[in-house]
C-alpha cells in the first residue's frame, strides 16, 4: 500500500478522513450530500479522494489502494492511484472534485494503475456550483491490469450559469481480459461548454463499455469523442452515447471504433433527441476494420421524441411536457 | 356514455371511416368485430383523440359533453384510456417507473396491478420497458397500467395479440375486474373466446358498421360470412 498525501504535512494516516483544508472539506462533502443524499464521503469504511481547486483536500484510503499526489508548480494537481494486484473491493472509491470560487481554472491529471485480477468500481462526482467561468480540465491516464474490472461512473452537478468549460479526456489501455465501464453523465443541471474524450486500447478478450448521458440547455456546446481501438484478438465494446438537446444547444459526437483484430466485436451507438427549433446536433460514426474477421455494427438517431411514446404516456393523462420527462429521464436519467 | 355521432374520417383522400355512429356503456362489454383493414383501430384512435385522428366530420361525446375538440390527455383526464396493439417500448424506463407514471401511483397498487396480469412484481418491477421485454410481457404490462387509471371507458385493441392462447383467461379475469369497477370496455377481437365475453358487438366492414346487437349472433354471422370472405373491404351484397 502506498499513501503519501505530500499536500497534507503531517498527516500520514490511511483510515482517517484527512481534512487539512477543512472548511473546504466541509463545503464540498455539504454540497455533495445535497445532490446526492449520500454520506459515504464522512465514511472511514469508505475509501475517498476529494479535491477542491488545484489541491486534494481530503483522502482516504484501504487495503490495496494507494495514492500520491501532488501539485505541480503549474497549478496541476497530479494524481497517482495504485490498485494492487488482486484487491477486491466491495465498495465503490469515492472521488469527489469541487470548485468553490467564481473564476479560475482546475487542472486535473489522474494516473491509474490498476493491478491484475482485481475488481474496483470509482464514483467520481464534479460538483462545480455558483461558477462564473470555470476551465476545468481532467486528463485520466488509466491502465487496467490482466483479468481486472474497472468501473468508473463520473456525474457532473453543475449550475444554470453555464460558465463551465469542461475538458474530460480519458486514454485508456484494456491488458488481457480486462473489462472497463466508464459511464459519465451530466443531466441534473446545464453542462455548460464540455469536450469529452474517451479513447481506448483493448487488448486480447478485453472488453470495454462507454456510455455518456448529456442534457443540453440553453447555448450549451457539446463535443463528444468515443475511441474504441479493438487491437488483441477477441476484444469487444460498446460506445454509445444519449443526448437531450433543447434550446440553442449545440452537439456534435463522434464514435469510432477500429477492428484491428481477428474476432473483436464493437457497437457504436448515438441517440440525440431534440427540442426546440433552434438547436443543432450532429452525429458521425467511424467504423474501420482491417481484419476480416472483426465485426463491427453502428446506430445512430437524431431527432424528436417518438409520438408513439408521447401518446401512450398521454393516454394515462399526463401532458406533454410530464410525458417528456419521463422519456427523457429513462433515456438519460 | 360514449358516444360516437356521425363520424367520418378521410385521410389521403380515402373515406376510412363512413359515417359510424357507436354508444357504449359503462360496466357494458362491447366489441367492434371485422376483419384486419376495415378501421377498428382507426376508430379507437379517433375515442383517444390522438392528432392525426381528427373526424374529417362527427363528434365524440362522453355523458353528454361534446368532447371532440379534447387533447388525448383532456379525454384520459375525463377517464376514457387505450390499451394499444402493440405498445411501445421506453429505453432506460423502469415498469416501476413506467406503471407509477414517474412515481404518481404507489407501490402498493402496482404491486396489486402487476399481479392482476399474473408478473411477479418483485421480478418486474425493476425490469426495463424495453426490447428485452418480449411482446406477450410489454402487453401484459400495458394492461397492469390501464388497470392502474381506473378508467371510465378502456378501449382495448386486440388485448389478445402478442399473448399466448394460455392467458386468454388472464384476459377474461381482466374484463371481468374491469367491469365490476363499472368501466365500460370497448374491445376490438377478432377472437371468439374474447367477443362471447361482450354483451353486444358492432360488425364493421369497410368503414361502416354492417351489423349490430347480441354478441352471440354477431359473431355467428361474422365466422360464416367474414371470417370466410375472400374480398377486402367490400361487404356482401355490394
């Protein structure tokens, strides 16, 4: 196990709740149980990393986890996570990252290790509330060891202002029979300005599950890239991407997925519905094989909710726009 | 009483619908009989109000009240409701939230309902309206739903199809529920086992009612003459 919270002086302890920026601590955990009536961030039985502006404020971790970080001269805030060979873990890693001024920028850099043959879900929540003009900006480097599984949900609670400008961009690299689901989400609030990169290697039998859900509000601008780079035999994946745009939204995504390899198998899918008569959307699927036996399939709409949905959902007596919600909350809720 | 008043309906130029007055009764069972194309299911669309379903000329009336210019949630507010023929699936909906129409209706009942249409609301309930639901499950689901309003008047397009010839009997319990709550059913069948649960049957054949009254004799007519009848759309004597 590793732990060094080299921005915590004197605190070296793995089980506790570390809270050298305390307020900011308590800020952000307030915020979080807000939108999600989850306490496991006050949890000791749960392990956690939170980071406020440009330094982790507070960390805890267990058996099998490991965790450096640092922030570099630049503002960025560099993030080591180390997962041991065989580490089961039976509760979700919280990671949970806030921005608490106005203005600025949060640089994030997160390097995973994650060893061979363990089993590991991360709850990643953004919380960037009351911003003005925000550039937050996370790289994931992840590598997932043999025969391990990885999950990684990532949930961004914004505001209405829309003065975030998000940059998420995850490389991955998927060794033999490794599994990997990264599902982002952002539909509680506008996401503002947001490109979203995910782009993955999948090696032999490795298998790989993308999944975005984005609603997009008033000017929000929405650029969605999803790689799925089927390199090792038998590899398999599913990028597929849900957005809800309305009003002058603008959405523009991208799936590609290149069989590059004999038997793997890849999905792409993209569903845009829209609302409104000023809103723009886009969709375009790369599909690339240079293996005869890969197969790859896509799918891909753009447009109104279905009537048929509408008018069975009215048939029960609710109105249009209740119906909607329905629809659209199973779709990307 | 739902009444239907001199109702006609042309789409693309084609008379679909010529000139059909119908009434139907609360706790009163009654079918519209006829062959696939002749407007059963024109005729439910046009009770539902659905939008493009407005009477070329006619009106709708429920107790009374001219209800024709009513949206498809105005009329399920006054209590008429639709089973559909097929109905739709709901990607990432569960039936949890799809029957509590996101919540409106407790657990309680739609546990009640559920079993009702014999699911198991504890396997269910948790399931996705959506293409893992084979269609005899979405029926039997869309059915638990229309149970759950508790409608004045339930027009049910072919409750049977999709659903295998066992659960005829679930379908019967159902009417049989339904009517003792005094709702007033509308089935479109072309299936004896469900018109002989009717009290009285409408025979319709190219957008025209050709024959009415006891079930009984209805569908006797119906099995000798249309059930047998090789042209489409063209009632005999014509």
């Amino acid at each position: 196990m590793c732990v060094t919270p080299s921005t915590f002086p004197g605190v070296n302890s793995t089980m506790d709740i570390v809270k050298a920026y305390e307020q900011e601590f308590d800020r952000l955990v307030k915020l979080y149980e807000e939108h999600t009536q989850d306490n496991s961030l006050r949890n000791n039985a749960v392990a956690s990393i939170i980071v406020s502006g440009n330094r982790v404020v507070g960390l805890n971790t267990l058996n099998g986890i490991g965790v450096r970080s640092r922030t570099r001269e630049d503002g960025v805030v560099i993030i080591d996570v180390n997962i041991d060979d065989n580490t089961v873990m039976p509760v979700p890693v919280h990671l949970c990252t806030g921005f608490l001024e106005k203005h600025g920028e949060q640089l994030l850099k997160f390097n995973y290790f994650i060893g061979n043959n363990v089993k590991i879900k991360f709850k990643s929540h953004c919380i960037l509330r009351n911003i003005e003009k925000l550039h937050h900006k996370m790289i994931s480097d992840v590598y997932v060891g043999r025969n391990s599984s990885l999950i990684y949900e990532d949930e961004h609670f914004h505001d209405e202002n829309g003065g975030v400008f998000v940059e998420a961009i995850t490389y991955a690299k998927l060794n033999q029979n490794a599994f990997f689901q990264n599902k982002f989400s952002a539909t509680k609030t506008r996401i503002g300005k947001i490109n979203l990169l995910v782009d993955l290697e999948l090696m032999e039998y490795a298998k790989a599950d993308l999944e975005s859900k984005i609603y997009g509000k008033q000017t929000d601008e929405i650029t969605i890239q999803e790689i799925l780079r089927l390199n090792g035999e038998h590899a398999g994946g599913i990028a597929k991407s849900t957005i809800f745009a309305t009003d002058w939204t603008r959405a523009h995504v991208v799936n590609e997925a290149y069989g590059n390899a004999a038997h793997t198998m890849g999905h792409i899918e993209c569903n845009e519905i829209v609302k409104g008569e000023n809103v723009s959307v886009s969709t375009v699927p790369v599909l690339k094989v240079v293996n005869e036996k890969a197969e790859l399939t896509h799918e891909a709409s753009v447009g109104r909710i279905k009537q048929d949905q509408l008018d069975i959902l009215m048939s029960k007596g609710l109105s249009e726009e209740a119906a909607t919600g329905i629809i659209i909350n199973g779709l990307i809720g | 009483m739902l009444e239907l008043k001199n109702i006609r309906y042309v789409k693309n130029t084609k008379e679909i619908i010529k000139n059909v007055s119908l009434q139907f009764q609360e706790s009163q069972v009654t079918a519209l009989i006829g062959n696939n194309g002749v407007g059963k299911s024109t005729i439910a669309y046009i009770i539902m109000g659905l939008s493009d379903y407005t009477p070329t000329s006619g009106s709708v009336f429920l107790n009374g009240e001219d209800i024709s210019g009513f949206s498809i949630t105005d009329r399920a507010k006054k209590g008429i409701s639709l089973l559909w023929q097929e109905p739709v699936r709901f990607e990432g909906l569960t039936v949890e939230n799809y029957l509590s129409l996101g919540g409106r209706i407790n657990k309680k009942k739609l546990y009640e309902a559920l079993e009702l249409v014999r699911l198991n609301p504890n396997v269910y309930l948790p399931r996705f309206v959506d293409k893992k639901l084979s269609g005899g499950e979405r029926k039997r689901v869309e059915i638990a739903s229309c149970v759950l309003l508790n409608p004045k008047f339930l027009v049910m397009d072919e409750p049977d199809s999709g659903i295998d010839i066992m659960s005829l009997d679930m379908i019967h319990d159902i009417i049989v529920y339904l009517k003792l709550q005094r709702t007033g059913i509308i089935i479109i069948t072309h299936r004896e086992e469900i018109v002989t649960t009717s009290d009285y049957s409408y025979l319709i054949c190219d957008g025209r009612i050709i024959r009415q009254g006891a079930s009984r004799e209805i569908i006797d007519y119906y099995k000798t003459t249309c059930d047998v009848c090789d042209t489409i759309n063209v009632p005999r004597g014509e």
